[in-house]
C-alpha cells in the first residue's frame, strides 16, 4: 500500500463520527506515519480462526466497526445458505473476560439480528467449549465468541464456530472473507442495538438450566467410579482472571473434588490480566504465582485454565517445590490412562483412535501401538480434530473416538463438543490423579514408568518475535528460505525428509517426492531427522511470530536435554542469519 492510500484511509477515518475513544487515538498518531501504517497497511485477516488482532483504531485493528464488518460478512454467508426445514436462522455468542469483550458482542449481536439472525446471548461471560456445546445444543447455525484465547491484554480476537460446534473450515472461512471483502467498513453494515433486538425477539438470553446440561455431559466423560479414587486431593486452582472460574469449580465439586483452593488475586474476571500479562499456562511466568499459592496450601496439584478456558495447564508438587507439566507430557499421561481404564473395564471400542495435531509428539505413537490405537495426525489447531470428529459422526463411527490432544495444552475425552474444553480437562486430571494417589503413586512417578516403558522424549516449543509490518514480510522470507534451501543437516543430524503442507508432498533426502494427502495446504514446514527425530517451523496464525517445535529422543534425560539445546541453538543461528 502506498504512503497516499494509507493517508487517504487513514483521512477517511478521522472524517467519520466514531467512537471517541478511537478518535482520540488516531488523532494522537497524525505525527508518527509508522504508527498510521501499522493501523492500515491491511486488514485483519479472516481465516479458520476468525479474526484476531491488537485493540484499537484502524482496520488492522479489532474495534467495534471491524468486528461488525466480519459480522455482516458472516451473516451474508450464512443468509446464503440453506436454512434448516421449519427453523428460522440462528447463532450463539460468548464472550471471555478481555478488555470490550462485552462490548464486542453486542457489537456483533446488533448485526445479526438486523440481518433477521436470531441471536443466544449468554447472562455473563462463558468458556469457548461451552459456546461449542450450545451450538449443538440449540441446533444453531453457527457462533462466534469474542476471545483472544492466551494473547496479552492488548488483543481480542472474534472466533467464529460452523453448525456443527466446530471452528469454520478452510472453505467456509474463505467464503466468509469473500463477503467480508465486498461490504464497505462504514456504509453497508447493518445494526441495531441489542434492546431493540430483544424487544422484537430477534435475541434471547440463554436460561441458567442449560449449563447443568454442559456439566452433565462433562461429567459423563468420567472413567472411574468413586470407589477407585482417592478424592482426598488438594487443588489450587487459577482462572487466570479469565472465564473458567464458574464451570471448573461447578464441575470439580459436582464430582466430589471439595478440597479445592482459588487464587484470590485471579479469580475475578480482568481483562488487564495484572499478575500474568501474558495469561498462557505454557508460560512459566503466568504459573509463578499459582505455584506460590499451592506452596502455601500445601496442594498437591495446581490447575490453570486459559482466558477462555479451553486449556488447562498443571504443576504437580515434587517434595518442596512444583514441577510444570507440558502439555504433550500431560497428553501422554491422559491417554496412557483413558487406554489403561477403558481396556480394565471392557469399555475399549473395536479400531479406537487418537486424534492430534502434527506438532504434537510423534513419540505418542508408540502408546498408541501398544493398546492398538490408531493415530489420525491433522493440521495444527484443534479445528481439524474437530472436524475429524464430525467425519466420525458421518460414518457412524462416534464410538471409536477415545481422545485427543496438542501441545498447547488442548484436550478433548468425548465428543459432545467439537473444540478443546478446559473443563473437561481439569475434571479428567483430577480424576487421573485421584486414581494414581489411590495406588500411591503421583504423576511424576506415573510419567517415568511411561518413558521407561516407551522411551525417553522431550518436545518443546521456541517462539521468535516479529512485530509489525516489516516484521511481518521477514518472518514470510525465513519461511521461504528454509522451504527453497532446507538444510541437508541439523545439529549433527542428517535430516532425511521434509514434509512441506503448503505444497503438500514429502521430499526425503535422495530426490524421491511423495504426496501429502488429506490435509489442507497450510504454511508448514516438517524437517524429519535420523532417529526419528524432528522439527517444526510455522509461522503462528494469532500473533506476530515464528513458531518452532522441536521433538527429540534418547536414551536418556541427559542426552535427550543435550539434543534438545544443540538443536534449538542450530536453528536459533539459522534464523538470527536469514
């Protein structure tokens, strides 16, 4: 875009009646043209995700005349659809605990229901899985919820869910941003206020029963009645200042865990997220003061959930301290225990599968082997487990699916929802722990006895940063260069094949190409190395950086840590160089 359309959008803007918060903004940047690009220089990209982006003016920004954009543009998609027989058309909304979350949504809710959309409302804020739940339940043909997920503060985002209770697919999100990019930002949105809505019936607030429901189905997913349990467990639990706190505590105490304490600095709602800025359960930082506050109770485990509650992370008390579980380290031990427990109690269905993500460890396999599970690998985002779910259901095969998962910290037990559920998770940890304390054993123990068992792994995750506009067209030319000039070895390893999914084959070493069939292209690289090894690179679909996944093996701790760092210094340089 060149400097006199930036100016000229940017004029158009400043011209118009908006927001006087927004107004105030943009005036205050009329001397800084980098600060202007970086509002303009494009719009916020709608893919199967949605939108997401830093609050603020501007069209790269998310503000109340994008999110009503990205509205109308999904409310034409969904005009343009077959309606269900005899139903009128209709969509569910949450909203989580960011910064205009609210008003995000009634935002969106005012647009729906001028378009004649009917509109489910939620009395207060609400975890995504459950939006995905009521979708299904109501029978609607969509939703969104307005959520950032475990962005800093400065960000919201406007995901958006299919008839299904699945995020939208690849399909549907480009013939949403069709419309999306044939309406005028400011002329051709329809709105109403949400009074009006509801006064004319086209809204409606979604009584307190329904999530007794949600519960009950969460609940369902248990494996071991009490009597196999020790409940006796002391939790410290953090919602991380986000929506968790209601179904987590409802659900736990529905299940007989009563031995639970909150963190009190964040247990409330706040979208400034002031203890974590960064509220991620990946992050050790967002943990520190959960950890303090287990010490101090002498928990025995530590559950944080995610601003909108479809993750969960854990620390386990090890002697004085706490140790932070990964999430592929938690995904082993859940599916090590819904195998074990389903196998005990005859309840293990004919051709069972996992589902997960490619970036999750390979080394997942081999429990899958050993209690003849079949693995579907998908794309990275829990949207395609879901959708994988959904082709299940198609076939009539619901009852092989057994469980799911990624490394961020995503779980799915049951298929009465079609995203990663917070709730479901913590419920199926806390189980899981009550089961081992019962035989006296902690999940450290639990997790040594698997890698003895099936060997020695370690995957992480690095992250490199590339803020704005020219962080944005380097981060896209280190992914060129590591797709045109792959490099022949890695730390020592020879790397023997690379599966690129944006061009969908697998080229090994020797020259041979073999296709990648049944996953949609997506700008992701995957180096394999000797030994099974492997790494990584994608650029993230949320936030301005260069995602890497690094998954080694070995004989040990010792050598698989000393693997895992030569590896990621091998590609720190490589990208430092690009």
């Amino acid at each position: 875009m060149t400097k006199q359309e930036l100016t000229t959008i940017y004029e158009d803007w400043i011209s118009r009646p908006l927001e006087p918060e927004l107004l105030e903004e943009l005036h205050s940047i009329s001397p800084h043209p980098e600060a202007i690009s970086d509002r303009f220089y494009k719009d916020l990209e709608f893919g199967t995700g949605g939108l997401r982006g830093v609050i603020g003016a501007g069209t790269n920004r998310l503000n109340i005349y994008t999110v009503a954009k990205a509205t109308q543009g999904y409310a034409n998609y969904l005009l343009g659809q077959a309606a269900q027989p005899g139903r009128s058309r209709s969509v569910v909304i949450a909203y989580d605990s960011r910064h205009k979350s609210d008003l995000f949504c009634e935002t969106a809710a005012g647009v729906f229901a001028a378009n004649g959309i009917q509109v489910r409302l939620f009395p207060e804020l609400m975890p995504t899985p459950v939006l995905s739940y009521a979708i299904r339940y109501y029978g609607c043909d969509g939703g969104v919820v307005i959520t950032a997920s475990h962005n800093p503060a400065k960000y919201n985002g406007y995901k958006v869910y299919g008839p299904d209770g699945c995020q939208i697919t690849t399909e549907a999100a480009k013939a949403i941003q069709a419309e999306i990019n044939a309406l005028d930002l400011f002329d051709d949105v329809k709105s109403m206020t949400v009074a009006a809505a509801l006064d004319q019936g086209l809204a409606d607030y979604i009584p307190d029963g329904f999530l007794d429901d949600y519960l009950d189905a969460v609940s369902a997913q248990r494996l071991c009645p009490d009597s196999e349990l020790d409940k006796d467990v002391s939790i410290t639990y953090t919602p991380l200042n986000g929506a968790g706190r209601l179904c987590v505590l409802r659900v736990l105490e529905k299940n007989g865990f009563t031995n639970i304490s909150v963190v009190k600095e964040q247990e409330m709602p706040d979208g400034d997220f002031p203890t974590c800025p960064y509220p991620n359960p990946e992050v050790r930082e967002a943990m520190e003061l959960g950890i303090a506050c287990a010490r101090k109770n002498g928990s025995d485990l530590l559950l944080a959930t995610d601003p909108d509650c479809d993750r969960v992370g854990i620390a386990v008390r090890d002697g004085e301290d706490y140790t932070l579980l990964s999430g592929n380290e938690v995904g082993l031990l859940l599916f090590e225990y819904v195998c074990e427990r389903r196998l005990a109690q005859g309840r293990m269905p004919e051709r069972p599968l996992l589902m997960k993500t490619i970036v999750t460890m390979d080394h997942v396999k081999k429990i899958a082997d050993h209690y003849g599970v079949e693995v579907i690998d998908v794309l990275t985002g829990f949207k395609f487990i879901g959708e994988q779910i959904g082709l299940l259901e198609q076939k009539k095969e619901l009852d092989r699916f057994i469980f799911s998962f990624e490394e961020s910290y995503g779980y799915l037990s049951g298929p009465y929802v079609r995203d990663k559920d917070g709730v479901n998770a913590a419920l199926l940890i806390c189980e899981m722990f009550a089961f081992y304390k019962k035989r006296g054993k902690g999940l450290k123990e639990a997790l040594d006895q698997l890698y003895t068992r099936y060997g020695y792994c370690l995957n992480t995750l690095h992250s490199f940063q590339f803020e704005g506009a020219a962080g944005f067209v380097r981060m896209q030319g280190i992914m060129d260069e590591f797709r045109n000039d792959p490099p022949q070895t890695a730390a020592g390893m020879a790397v023997e094949s690379v599966e690129d999914y944006r061009a969908q084959e697998k080229r090994f070493s020797d020259g041979h190409r073999e296709p990648i069939c049944g996953l949609p292209k997506s700008n992701v690289l995957k180096f394999w190395l000797e030994g099974g090894r492997s790494f990584v690179v994608r650029p993230s679909g949320t936030e301005p950086k260069l995602k890497i996944y690094l998954s080694v093996s070995g004989e040990d701790r010792e050598q698989v840590k000393e693997l895992e760092e030569k590896l990621l210094e091998f590609l720190r340089q490589r990208i430092e160089m690009a």
